[in-house]
C-alpha cells in the first residue's frame, strides 16, 4: 500500500510521551501534516510549545497533562480529544521508561515503575482507545515497542519483560479484532533499535556508567515510521536494517541472538564514563530535556576518542 501522506490532514491523533523524543518528534510532524493533533505528557509546561508549533505548521494541537500510569487521567484524555474535535482517528501508546542495571541492583520500586508506566499504562491507553474505535467502527492504534519485545537485553531486564508484553498485546487484539469482526480497526507495533532519544537520560541507571548503546540510530527514522503507520498500519513494524536483523536472527538462532545481544550491551556499559546511580526521570518528570535527540551519539564519539573524526 502507498502511503499517502494527505490522509492525515484533519484527521485526530493522539500521541502519547509527546514532551520529547519520538513523541515530540510524531507530534510535529503530523502538525505539518495538518492533523488535529491531541498531545499528551507529564509534564504539562513542555507541550504548549509544541501546540505552538503544530499550529504555525498549519495543524490544530491541544494539550492534555497525563499521567499514563493514571487510568482515570487516560480515560479523561480520550474524552478531551472526542469533545474537542468530534472523533479520534489514530491513538499513539509512545509508553517507555526504563531502568538499567543489573536486575537485582534495580530497586524493586523502580520495577513496579517500569511496568506500570510501559505495560499498565500502555494497556489503559489501548481500552481507552479501542472503545471509542468500536463506538464510531474505525480507527488505529500504534504501541510504541521496541526490538526488547522481540530480542530480550542484558541490563533492562524490566524493560525488556514490558515491552515483550507490550508485543504480546497487540498480537492479541488483533486477534480479537479479527474475531469480532472489526476489520476496520488496526493495532501496529513499532519495534525500533537503540535510537538516541532523551530515553537515555530519563532512565533509572544503576550500572556505575553512563547510558549508551552500539550503533544509535537517528530518531527521525522512528518518527517516520510512527506516522506511516498512522496510514499503513502493520501488527510488527521493526525500524531500521538493525532491527530488522535482530528480528529475524532471533527467530532462527534464539540463544545465539540472545547471547550477542547482552555481550554488546555489557561491552558499551563499561567503555562509558562513570555515572551515579539516579533514578532518572521514572518517578518524577525531569527538566532539560525537551527535545528529540538525545545527544548520546556525541557523548560516545568523545567516550571512544572518535570526537574529531
């Protein structure tokens, strides 16, 4: 299917995370696109710039605070977005916090967190989502996964078993979907590698270095596929060649895949500077960093003395 853009054009998207990273990134873009776009994130003060930006770029934009672990703020987000512009076209979970370390120096609070915001939270996104699609018979949603949902990760243990969940999910409804009889509604997931967002630094980190990982892809890549999935929705959707071979290097070599990944993972912790153990931004929003690149590919290139290259 081509995907054509001008679809987009008033129609109503949710996103969610859209104070930066992929979200913030999606959210721009639809506004260039001229969708009615309803953008949601703890922290309040960082989306009414992107409102003023969607509408410059032609768009409409509303800003919604929302706690995605509050099933009561999502539902009320839902009803926003329907009261203010009539319908709800696309609903984005972009659901993500991690917590990196070993998994028995993670504090178990810091687990629960992970899973309440990127599970629970995705979960309470999606029944917010798929009843106003039955109530009107159409509609999209897109979970934000990760390749962690295909391919488990040395030292984001929590984040990888969320994110497997947030996969299972998916395949899920869209077997129910399928059953009922709902063929006019779609669930997609997108399944990128490490991609250099703040992601990084909102993250809870007990491994004593700082956050990296190999071969950061550009999150623009990311935003692309998000809002091509608005159009052309597909149950898995890995972003990028890397996470296209992990994919299906995964599937026929599991142990292999598995046992590769975590030596990569261990082998970029300890080429990082040290770090102090933080809890990042999991349970608390963070100021600073409201922006879409997280600039840890700068920070590497320094790291591995490849600065000037």
């Amino acid at each position: 299917m081509a995907v054509h853009f001008s679809y987009l054009k008033n129609k109503t998207v949710v996103v969610l995370g859209a104070s930066s990273g992929f979200g913030r990134g999606t959210a721009l873009k639809l506004g260039k696109l001229g969708a009615n776009v309803v953008i949601a994130a703890r922290r309040g003060g960082a989306l009414t710039d992107i409102v003023t930006q969607i509408e410059a770029a032609g768009g409409h934009g509303m800003a919604v605070p929302t706690d995605i672990s509050d099933p009561e703020q999502v539902a009320a987000l839902a009803s926003e977005a329907v009261e203010r512009f009539g319908n709800l076209d696309v609903w984005i979970n972009n659901v993500g916090v991690g917590a990196l370390g070993f998994f028995w120096d993670i504090p178990i609070e810091d687990h629960a967190r992970v899973i309440d915001v990127n599970l629970k939270g995705l979960i309470y996104g999606a029944h917010a989502a798929l009843s106003r699609f039955h109530s009107q018979g159409y509609g999209t949603l897109i979970n934000v996964g990760s390749i962690d949902s295909e391919v488990p990760l040395a030292y984001q243990a929590s984040y990888a078993a969320s994110k497997a969940g947030v996969l299972s999910l998916s395949r899920s409804l869209n077997e129910e979907l399928r059953l009922s009889g709902s063929d006019r509604i779609k669930v997609a997931t997108i399944m990128p590698w490490a991609v250099d967002t703040p992601w990084w630094l909102h993250a809870a980190n007990y491994t004593g270095h700082a956050p990296r990982m190999a071969a950061m892809d550009d999150p623009e890549i990311v935003v692309n596929a998000i809002v091509s999935a608005c159009i052309d929705p597909k149950e898995e959707m890995p972003v990028g060649w890397k996470a296209h071979a992990s994919n299906v290097s995964h599937h026929i070599f599991p142990d292999l895949t598995e046992r590769l990944s975590a030596k990569i993972a261990d082998q970029e912790v300890k080429k990082a500077q040290p770090f102090a153990a933080s809890t990042g931004a999991l349970h608390a929003p963070m100021a600073g960093t409201e922006k879409i690149d997280g600039g840890v590919r700068i920070r590497m290139k320094a790291e591995d003395g490849t600065g000037d290259r």
